[in-house]
C-alpha cells in the first residue's frame, strides 16, 4: 500500500516538473526568436538549453508518475526506481543537446557574424535571469521537502542557468562596447555548462542504479538508534537497498542476551522495525542474535582477540562470538570485520589470531566468516 509520504512525494515531483515545463518552455521561445531575429547563436544555444530544460521537466514529471505504480508480482519493491531512470534520460538529453550545441558554436567562432543589438534582446536576458533565479530556489526548497537528488539537480541546473544565460548578456554588451565578436565563444561556454551538467547527472543517477551503499553518516544514524534500546547489546551486519527514493528496506542482526525471555525480545524487535519506518523511511527485518553473556572463559578469549586485533589494526573487529567443543579442541567461531582495504589479507589475519593466542601450542582452533566494514 503507497504510504502518505509517498503520495506527497509524488505530488510535489509532479508539480515541480508542471512548474518546470511551463517556465522552460516559454524562455525558450522567447530567447529561440529574439535570437534568431538578432542573429545570436549564444542566445539561440541558451535557448536550446532551455527547450532541453522542459524536456527534462517532462521526463521528471512522467518518472514521478511512474514511480507511483505499486508493487506487482514482477515488481513486488515497486516502481520508484523510474525516479532514478528519469533522471539518466534527462542526462543523456542533456549531453546530446550541448554537443550538437558546441559544434554549433565552433563554426560561428570560425565564421563570426555581428550580433543586432536591441532593447527587447536586453529585457527578455534579463527576464530569463530572474525566472531562472526563482526557480533555483523553487526547486531547491521542493528538493529538500521530499529529499529527491532529482530536483536539487534541478536547482542546480537552474542555477548554471543563471551564470550561462549572464555570459550570454555580457557577449552583447561586449560586442556593443568593443565590436569584439565574442558570441560564438560564449555559446561554446554555454554548451560546456551543458555537458558538464549532463555528465555530472549521468553520475548521480547510475550510482543508485547499481546499487549505491548509505553514507556512513546516514549508517551511524541508524546504528544509533538500534543500539539505544534497551535489551539491545549490540547491533551489525547493516545492508540497506534502495528501490527508489522513500523505498528502503535494510536488514540489521540485534544482539540480545540469551537470557531475555524471547516474548520481550520480540517485542523490542518489532518496535525497530516500526519506528525504522517511522524515522528513517526503511523498511527494516531484524535478525535475532542471542549472545552468551555469563561464559567468562569465552569473554576473556574475545578480549584477548580483540587486542590482538587491536594490535595490527584499530580498524578491526569482531562480533557473534562463541566457543564449541569438537574432537580436534576448542573451537572459536565468530564473524571478523575487515575494511575494504584488508579483504585479501583475512586468511593472513586468521593465521595472526591463531598464532597469537595458540602461543606454539594447538589448543585452539577458529572457525572465521569474513565480514567487510561498510563503514570504512
């Protein structure tokens, strides 16, 4: 079911992409004849780059709309990952318009034609700025409401639109002044902020398509709060998967004395679960890892390892850990975290503990899973 925050994010997508349409269409058609009738190919390009704009605005409104489908058979996350597929549309039209628009360019540098001056060209300039400037901040304000990268990239394009659209009224105001016939040089500019935007969005929106990790900070916000509980001695192995903005589902392992009747431990875990959606949006599974805590032969080996650890890399550590008899000795099972950086040194690592705490004797033996720090 499409929860409330949903239903307003999409609300609010659509009508900024309604927004976007209407203004972007009709700057372009007014900069695509004043520039015509002036014979100014910067004015003509950042007219281009308006129309290109409203295309992207029609595209940020139909993802929105998609991404509003619910869940089927064949989607059982959704649809919200049209957000993110809108948006790398959006950046492939933008890359495609600043390229034909720099070739543009570069034959009017190589064969330049005066530029006709006129009040009209100045207003409709100056008008363009203003609208543009309103609609960096429309969108940014609207971006932030709902946390979408789609319409702070928005904003920010808006905002490029500002600087290309000034670099296009000094050009006039230079040719004016001076006679120097700068235009084609400012609309090779204008498709450079062009470009430059495309590829920037390509980045921004294949990441999540991939599978973009959570920022540490972000991490840490939850971990946090899974640890404040009560009953709650510990927490790890976070993974959180994105399905589109506002459809996360994250899966977390609890530690929990093993002691705690299981009743009351499952109602603290169904208080995460629902407050994990409440707080942060995420869709939350909890796994229920109860941990010996009266075992003070096995809490001494675990600090031990843990200094041993320690002792090669403050970055590293351990957790789930407990001892099990087998007939070959004593044996340490636990899950050691290593950063990123570390993974192809885990057996050399193995070999480190064993040694360090074996001393030459075989008294123990380590049953080890290999962990990597996402938070690193």
């Amino acid at each position: 079911m499409e929860s409330t925050e949903e239903r307003n994010r999409a609300k609010v997508g659509k009508l900024a992409g309604i927004v976007g349409i209407i203004c972007n269409f009709a700057l372009a058609g007014g900069k695509f004849v004043v520039g015509t009738l002036v014979s100014s190919m910067s004015i003509i390009a950042d007219s281009v780059n308006n129309l290109s704009d409203a295309a992207s605005s029609i595209v940020t409104l139909l993802g929105f709309k998609l991404a509003e489908k619910p869940a089927d058979k064949k989607h059982p996350f959704g649809h919200a990952r049209f957000e993110y597929l809108a948006s790398l549309t959006v950046a492939v039209m933008i890359f495609v318009i600043g390229f034909e628009l720099a070739k543009s360019s570069v034959e009017k540098i190589i064969s330049p034609t005066p530029v006709k001056f006129s009040l009209v060209t100045i207003i409709v300039l100056i008008v363009s700025i203003l609208v543009k400037l309103w609609m960096t901040f429309f969108y940014n304000k609207k971006g932030k409401q709902i946390h979408s990268t789609t319409l702070l990239a928005a904003s920010a394009d808006s905002r490029n639109d500002v600087l290309t659209t000034t670099c296009v009224l000094i050009a006039m105001v230079v040719e004016l002044l001076t006679k120097w016939q700068i235009d084609g040089i400012m609309g090779a500019l204008v498709s450079l902020f062009i470009l430059y935007n495309g590829i920037g969005l390509i980045r921004q929106t294949i990441s999540p398509l991939l599978g973009e990790e959570a920022t540490p900070e972000f991490r840490k916000e939850i971990i946090d709060f899974v640890n404040s509980y009560d009953k709650v001695l510990g927490c790890h192995d976070l993974m959180i998967h994105d399905y589109g903005p506002a459809k996360r589902y994250a899966t977390i392992h609890v530690e929990v004395d093993k002691d705690e009747d299981p009743m009351t431990c499952h109602d603290t875990i169904d208080r995460i679960e629902r407050q994990c959606l409440k707080k942060f949006g995420i869709h939350m599974v909890v796994h229920y890892d109860p941990i010996v805590t009266d075992d003070l032969k096995a809490e001494k080996l675990q600090l031990k390892i843990m200094e041993c650890l320690k002792s090669k890399d403050s970055r590293l550590s351990i957790h789930d850990f407990r001892i099990a008899n087998c007939s070959s000795g004593t044996l340490l099972v636990f899950d050691l975290v290593l950063p990123e950086d570390m993974m192809s040194q885990g057996n050399q690592i193995k070999e480190y503990i064993l040694h360090s705490i074996n001393k030459g004797k075989s008294k123990y033996l380590l049953d080890v899973t290999f962990d990597i720090d996402t938070n690193d």
